[in-house]
C-alpha cells in the first residue's frame, strides 16, 4: 500500500503579511544601483513600477503600444486591470519615460510586443513569480531584508510617500483602488444639473483635498456627453490637476478643451492655464520647457484677454504676470515688469472700489512696480494685515496664486519680520489642509527662509529636506533658493560654493534672472562671513545691477559692509542712499535697525557709537536674529579698532555666541577672530563638525522639547519608537545634556 504524500503548506517558514513601502532614500539607493550597473530592463521595470502603482500581474502584461506610441513614451496611459476588470491611469515621469525609452531601443521591442519579455522560450513575458524574485534581488542589494519586501511594496511606496506628507488618504486611495473610497459613477450623477461640476468638486475637496477634486473633476469631463459642459468641466479639471502637481494630466485636459467649441472666455482661460504649466514646468526643472521671458508674456496677453471678459479672472492673471516677470527678472525682456505692473495698475481701477484681498495685493505690488519705491507702501501694509487677519476660504484660494513671490515680496518690501512670519505659517497650514501638492514645497520654502532670518538654521533645514521629499514624489526638481540661502550663511565654502555655481548655470538656462540676483546675494553673505571681501563686493555688485524685489535691500546690506572693507566709500554711501529710501521709510525696527547697523560703519566715532546701539536695540525687538547677530559683531569690530576692549568684548563674545548657536560658522569664526585679537582664549569651532543635529534629529528634539512621548513622536514622523530613542541618545550627546527637560533651555533649534 503506498503511503500518501504529504503538501507541505506554502506558506511554511515564510514571512507573510502587508509589506512595508520602501523609504525616499531607498528609491534613490536602488536607481543608483541599477544605473551603476547598467541594468537597463531593471531600471525601466522598477522606475514604472514605482510610478504607475500596478499589481504585478498587471505590470508584468504591460505592451510596448501600452505605454509607447510611434517613438514617444506617452506621459499618461490607461490599462484595464486584470483582477478588477476596471481600467485605471498612470501618470510616467520624465525619468521614468526616459528609462522605458532606452529598455524599448535597446531591446528593438515592437509595438505589439511585451515590454518586460520572458528569457525562457516558453513563457511571453516575465511571470509573477519572475518579477518577485527581482524585486527581492533589489532590495537586497541595497542591504534591506529581502523577507521583509516584495511586488506589493513597489505597489504603494509612491501613494505613502505622498500621504505622508499630505496626510489625504482619499486622493491616493484610487491608484490602490480600494472599492469602499473610489468614486462611483452613482457619485457623479449630481454634477449633470451643475454647469462646471464645481459644486460637487468642492465636495470632493472637502472630503479629500485637492487632489481627490481634482480626480472627480477628469472622471466628471470623461462622463459628460454634451460638448459645451465637457469644455468647461475639462477646464476647471485642468486648472484643479495643475494644483495637484498632475501637470502631465494637466495637458491631457486642455487637449481635450481644444476639441471643443470654445468661447472668447474659455480661449482666455485656456491660454492662461497654457501659460501656468509652461511655467510650472519651467521651475520644475523640465529641461524642454521655454525659458520664463515667455510664460512671463503669454500671462500678461491672457491678462488683457481676460480683461472685458471677466475681472476676478483678470486680476488673478494680473497678478500671476507679475510673479512671472520678477522670476524672469534680469534675463526677461526690458521693462517686462514695469509694463505688466502698468497694465495691471490701469486695469485694478480706483483703490476706493477695491474690497478683495487680492485685489488691493495686485494694486499695492503694481503700484510699487511702477510709481517706485514709495508707491503702494500703505496699501501692501493693510492688504497683508488684512490677509493675516483672515482665515475664509476666499483668502485661502487666492493665497495660492503667484506664491510665494508676490506675497513674499510684499512682506519683506515692508521690512516687517511680524508679517513675514506669520504669513509663512499661514500658507504652510492652508496648503496642508487643502492638500495642494504644487503648493506645499513653495509654501515650506518660504517657510524655510523666514527660519534662516531667525537664526534657526536647523529647524529650516528640516523644512528643506520636507519640501524635497515632496517634490521627488512627485516627479519634480527640488527648489533652489531656500537652500542657497541656508547654505550661504552657514558659511561653509566647500557645501556653498558647489551649489551657488550650479544654481547660477540652472538660472540662466532657465531664464530665471531672479536665481542669478539670489546667487550673487547669497555669495556675498559667504563671504562678507569669511572675510573676503573684495569677492563680497564682486558679487554684491552685481546683484545690485537688477532690482529684484522682496531682496534688492538685502543685497544693499551685503554691498555696503563689503564696500566699507576694500575702500569704496562712493559705493557704499550711494548704497546707504538707496537703502535709506526703503528700509529707512519702512518704519519697523527690522528696517531701521538694519539701516542705523549700515550707517554706522561709515559714520563718524560718535554717531556711530550712537547708530549701532540703536541698531542692536531696534533688531532686539525683531524676530531678524541674524542681523542683531551682525550688528554686535560690526559694533565690536569697531570698539576693539578703538581699543576699547572691555567694550568689544561683550559684543563680540555675544556675536560669537549667537553665530555658534544658530550654525554661522563663517561669521561665527570671524567674530572669534576678533576675540583673539584683543587677547580672549576662544575654541575654534570645527567647520563641519559632527556635534551638529540632522534634520531628523532637530526634528525629533523638538517635538521632545513640546513634550511628546517617544510613541507620540513616533507616529508623527513615521518612524519606530526605539528609532525615536537611538535619534534622542545621539541629540543629549551632541547638545551635552542627560535629560529631556534640558531640551526645553538648550538652543538645540539652532
């Protein structure tokens, strides 16, 4: 008799259950491997893998004519899923089209084909269990737990990265396709009574942000039969995808609004969103875009279109022109900022009839613009305490247009440290509610800088490394001018200098001469900082050469200490002239402790001693640490060359001090400079010592110093609580401290 074979489970010894995604830094870690290794096929198969969120039995039937059509790898395709028998989209990012492109050439695929083909004769294409294997073999290399990850891992990595951030689950549930939160076409019947499908849309972004309108809004233009509402519903989808960093989406729709019969309106509006994605791209690092001299032009004409068609649709594209033209800024077209502000100021009207923040916003900037530097001050003055004041839904829609430039720069043309910060906060919130994925990097940068203006440079780099997570998730480059700024007055030359070169080269193959001005300001803080300061005065000079608004008095500042050093006593009086006519009118201690800190260092003995005491108690007064940073150390420079030591050295030891804790490294090293020479023991700090926190570990610290729990902390930021107690031990010992209550006294923000 034969004894019966046992089956052994297929389960047994195995790891089962839901498998974690994989984290930013392991994407990047495998892509690198994979391009070292020239892994082509592999390189195309995990690239959209990540991006198109298939199960693997869908990706692994993909066709070449699925996602290629003739030669061009398609922005955007459409499968009918296997398992559901429901078709689903998938946007392909510019990388991940480029790696499908070179697998297909390199392979000689034909349309019809499959694109991942089997090695074995009797298979047509890679199998499940084949693509599972791979997918071990990634993480392998990269020294994760191959146990722990598998297919359904490349499946949601892109969907988490993105909720993290967002902390929307509605918007992203669709590429997860989880019946219980897809909208049903039961859901869309409402939207055939309305003219746009605006009002259930609203309900959408209620439930789900941003994006989950944005969703209703394409299936809603997909469903409607009647070629009028398809147009507009097509235009408002577009307008909604743009919002949600969908640009390719984005085209899609227009192309589809193009179809239609359009009205004098709609060409305005359609000419407008045109003008918003070439720009978008542009600053997205989209290498094919057109420079920003044309977007800049294209806003402006859809601006005067708009005007006899509709007024609110016109000052918005006012406004946006504006935004575009002081990007362009010394590489846009001559007086293309001066002529849009004069349109805009022609079209805004009398201020008398002007009630809607955005409104008085585009009269104060156009006003500014083109009646000078005393134009609009009063307007922008009321228009930003009256958006900081306001917390309607109508202030939290416009908040976004043309950000952050125009709104930034209004603030700091006021030199109001008060508005500035609080603006900042405010968009961060409105955009995470809203869920507006274009929106949150922009709005964190701003955030960013108003942090590096209070000395807090770690908190702002954890802002920093946020906004960059959220623009590789979603496929675009990361921002510039935040870290330019950062990096500049940490004072290290070999992080600084690297990344000022190659922002200067992305400005001017962009077309963004506002990058360049930011360039030439941040060179001239490094190295005003270190002490070399004829090539301060280079750079600041040229910075000067362009008045680029929200910072031309910043580099003043810069010009005028550097010119006072080599010798350029005609530059920097003309500089304070000019420094005069806007901080000097501003009426704020950031304004006019700044100014009296520049007076000081070409004024006679006694009313210098004068000016810089009144410049260090203005900036006390400010959130502006840096500058009362600066001004004790310009103050001490000055008593020691007078020998008065005793003097000196209070405010140099107090320059030192503050330099050191916030992370100045160059300015903080001059200071000790200065120490030494009147004759003071000062260790010298280590340029790039390992005593500083990362992000990371700013981060956790400071959610330990409001008094959050290891667990608390831990859910916040997604990571395990025994990661939050390994960051926590390195933090005490780095900062020298044994508890966590000495977190709430120590400046570990700095």
């Amino acid at each position: 008799m034969e004894s019966k074979q046992t089956r052994e489970p297929w389960n047994k010894g195995k790891l089962v259950g839901q498998k974690p995604p994989l984290k930013l830094k392991d994407i990047w870690a495998i892509r690198i491997h994979l391009q070292n290794a020239h892994s082509v096929r592999d390189l195309a198969l995990f690239n959209i893998a990540i991006n198109s969120k298939l199960r693997g039995c869908d990706l692994v039937n993909l066709r070449v004519r699925d996602v290629m059509h003739v030669s061009q790898v398609l922005p955007r395709a459409m499968i009918v899923q296997r398992k559901t028998q429901r078709p689903v989209q998938f946007e392909l990012t510019e990388p991940t089209r480029s790696a499908v492109f070179a697998w297909v050439d390199k392979a000689h695929l034909k349309p019809e084909q499959y694109l991942f083909p089997s090695r074995l004769l009797n298979s047509p294409h890679v199998s499940t269990r084949q693509y599972a294997r791979i997918v071990h073999q990634w993480v392998a290399a990269i020294g994760l737990d191959p146990t722990i990850y598998g297919t359904h891992t490349m499946r949601q990595t892109k969907a988490t990265l993105i909720y993290k951030r967002t902390k929307n689950l509605r918007p992203f549930s669709s590429c997860l396709v989880i019946p219980s939160l897809t909208i049903s076409r039961g859901e869309l019947c409402p939207v055939a009574h309305e003219t746009n499908g605006t009002t259930s849309a609203g309900r959408a972004q209620r439930r789900g942000g941003i994006a989950a309108a944005a969703a209703f809004l394409e299936r809603a233009t997909a469903l409607t039969l009647d070629p009028a509402r398809r147009v507009s519903r097509a235009i408002a989808a577009a307008q909604a995808k743009g919002d949600a960093a969908a640009p390719e989406a984005a085209y899609e729709l227009l192309a589809i609004a193009e179809l239609g019969s359009l009205s004098n309106l709609q060409r305005g509006q359609l000419a407008r969103l045109r003008a918003q994605m070439d720009f978008a791209r542009n600053r997205g690092g989209d290498s094919s875009a057109p420079r920003l001299a044309g977007p800049a032009s294209q806003l402006l004409n859809a601006a005067k279109h708009l005007e006899t068609l509709d007024d609110d649709l016109a000052r918005e594209t006012y406004l946006e022109a504006l935004a575009a033209a002081m990007y362009s800024g010394r590489l846009g077209e001559p007086d293309a900022l001066a002529n849009a502000a004069e349109a805009a100021r022609a079209a805004v009207g009398p201020l008398s009839q002007l009630h809607q923040p955005m409104d008085l916003l585009l009269s104060g900037m156009a006003n500014r613009i083109a009646g000078g530097v005393s134009g609009g001050r009063d307007v922008l003055r009321s228009t930003l305490e009256l958006i900081c004041a306001r917390t309607n839904s109508q202030v939290q829609r416009w908040m976004s247009l043309a950000f952050p430039v125009v709104q930034e720069t209004a603030a700091a043309e006021l030199w109001d440290d008060a508005i500035y910060r609080q603006m900042a906060a405010d968009i961060v919130r409105h955009a995470r509610d809203a869920g507006a994925l274009a929106i949150i990097p922009r709005a964190l940068a701003y955030q960013a800088r108003a942090h590096v203006l209070a000395g807090e440079f770690a908190t702002a780099a954890t802002i920093i490394e946020e906004a960059a997570s959220i623009t590789a998730a979603t496929g675009h480059a990361p921002l510039k001018y935040d870290a330019l700024l950062l990096t500049a007055w940490r004072g290290i030359p070999a992080d600084a200098v690297g990344l000022i070169e190659a922002a200067t080269a992305e400005g001017n193959t962009r077309g963004e001469g506002r990058l360049l001005g930011l360039a030439g300001y941040v060179t001239a803080v490094l190295y005003n900082g270190l002490g070399r300061y004829e090539k301060a005065f280079a750079a600041a000079r040229e910075a000067c050469e362009h008045e680029d608004l929200g910072f031309y008095g910043w580099c003043l500042i810069e010009l005028i200490e550097a010119a006072v050093h080599t010798g350029e006593q005609a530059t920097a009086a003309a500089a304070i002239r000019q420094l005069e006519e806007r901080a000097g009118a501003s009426a704020t201690d950031w304004g006019l402790g700044v100014l009296a800190s520049a007076r000081a260092l070409l004024a006679d003995d006694q009313l210098a001693d004068t000016l810089f005491t009144e410049a260090i108690e203005r900036l006390e007064r400010t959130s502006i640490v840096v500058h009362l940073a600066r001004a004790h150390l310009r103050y001490g420079e000055w008593l020691r060359r007078l020998n008065r030591r005793l003097d000196a050295r209070r405010h140099l030891t107090e320059a030192h001090a503050m330099f050191t804790r916030m992370g100045a490294n160059a300015f903080a090293e001059r200071a000790r400079r200065e120490l030494v020479a009147i004759g003071e023991k000062v260790r010298k700090q280590p340029v790039n010592s390992g005593d500083e926190l990362t992000a990371q570990e700013a981060q956790i610290a400071r959610l330990a110093a409001e008094g959050l729990t290891n667990q608390e902390i831990g859910a916040q930021l997604f990571i395990s609580t025994h990661t939050v107690e390994w960051h926590l031990r390195k933090v005490f010992v780095k900062l020298g401290i044994t508890s966590r209550r000495q977190l709430r006294t120590v400046s570990w923000a700095s």
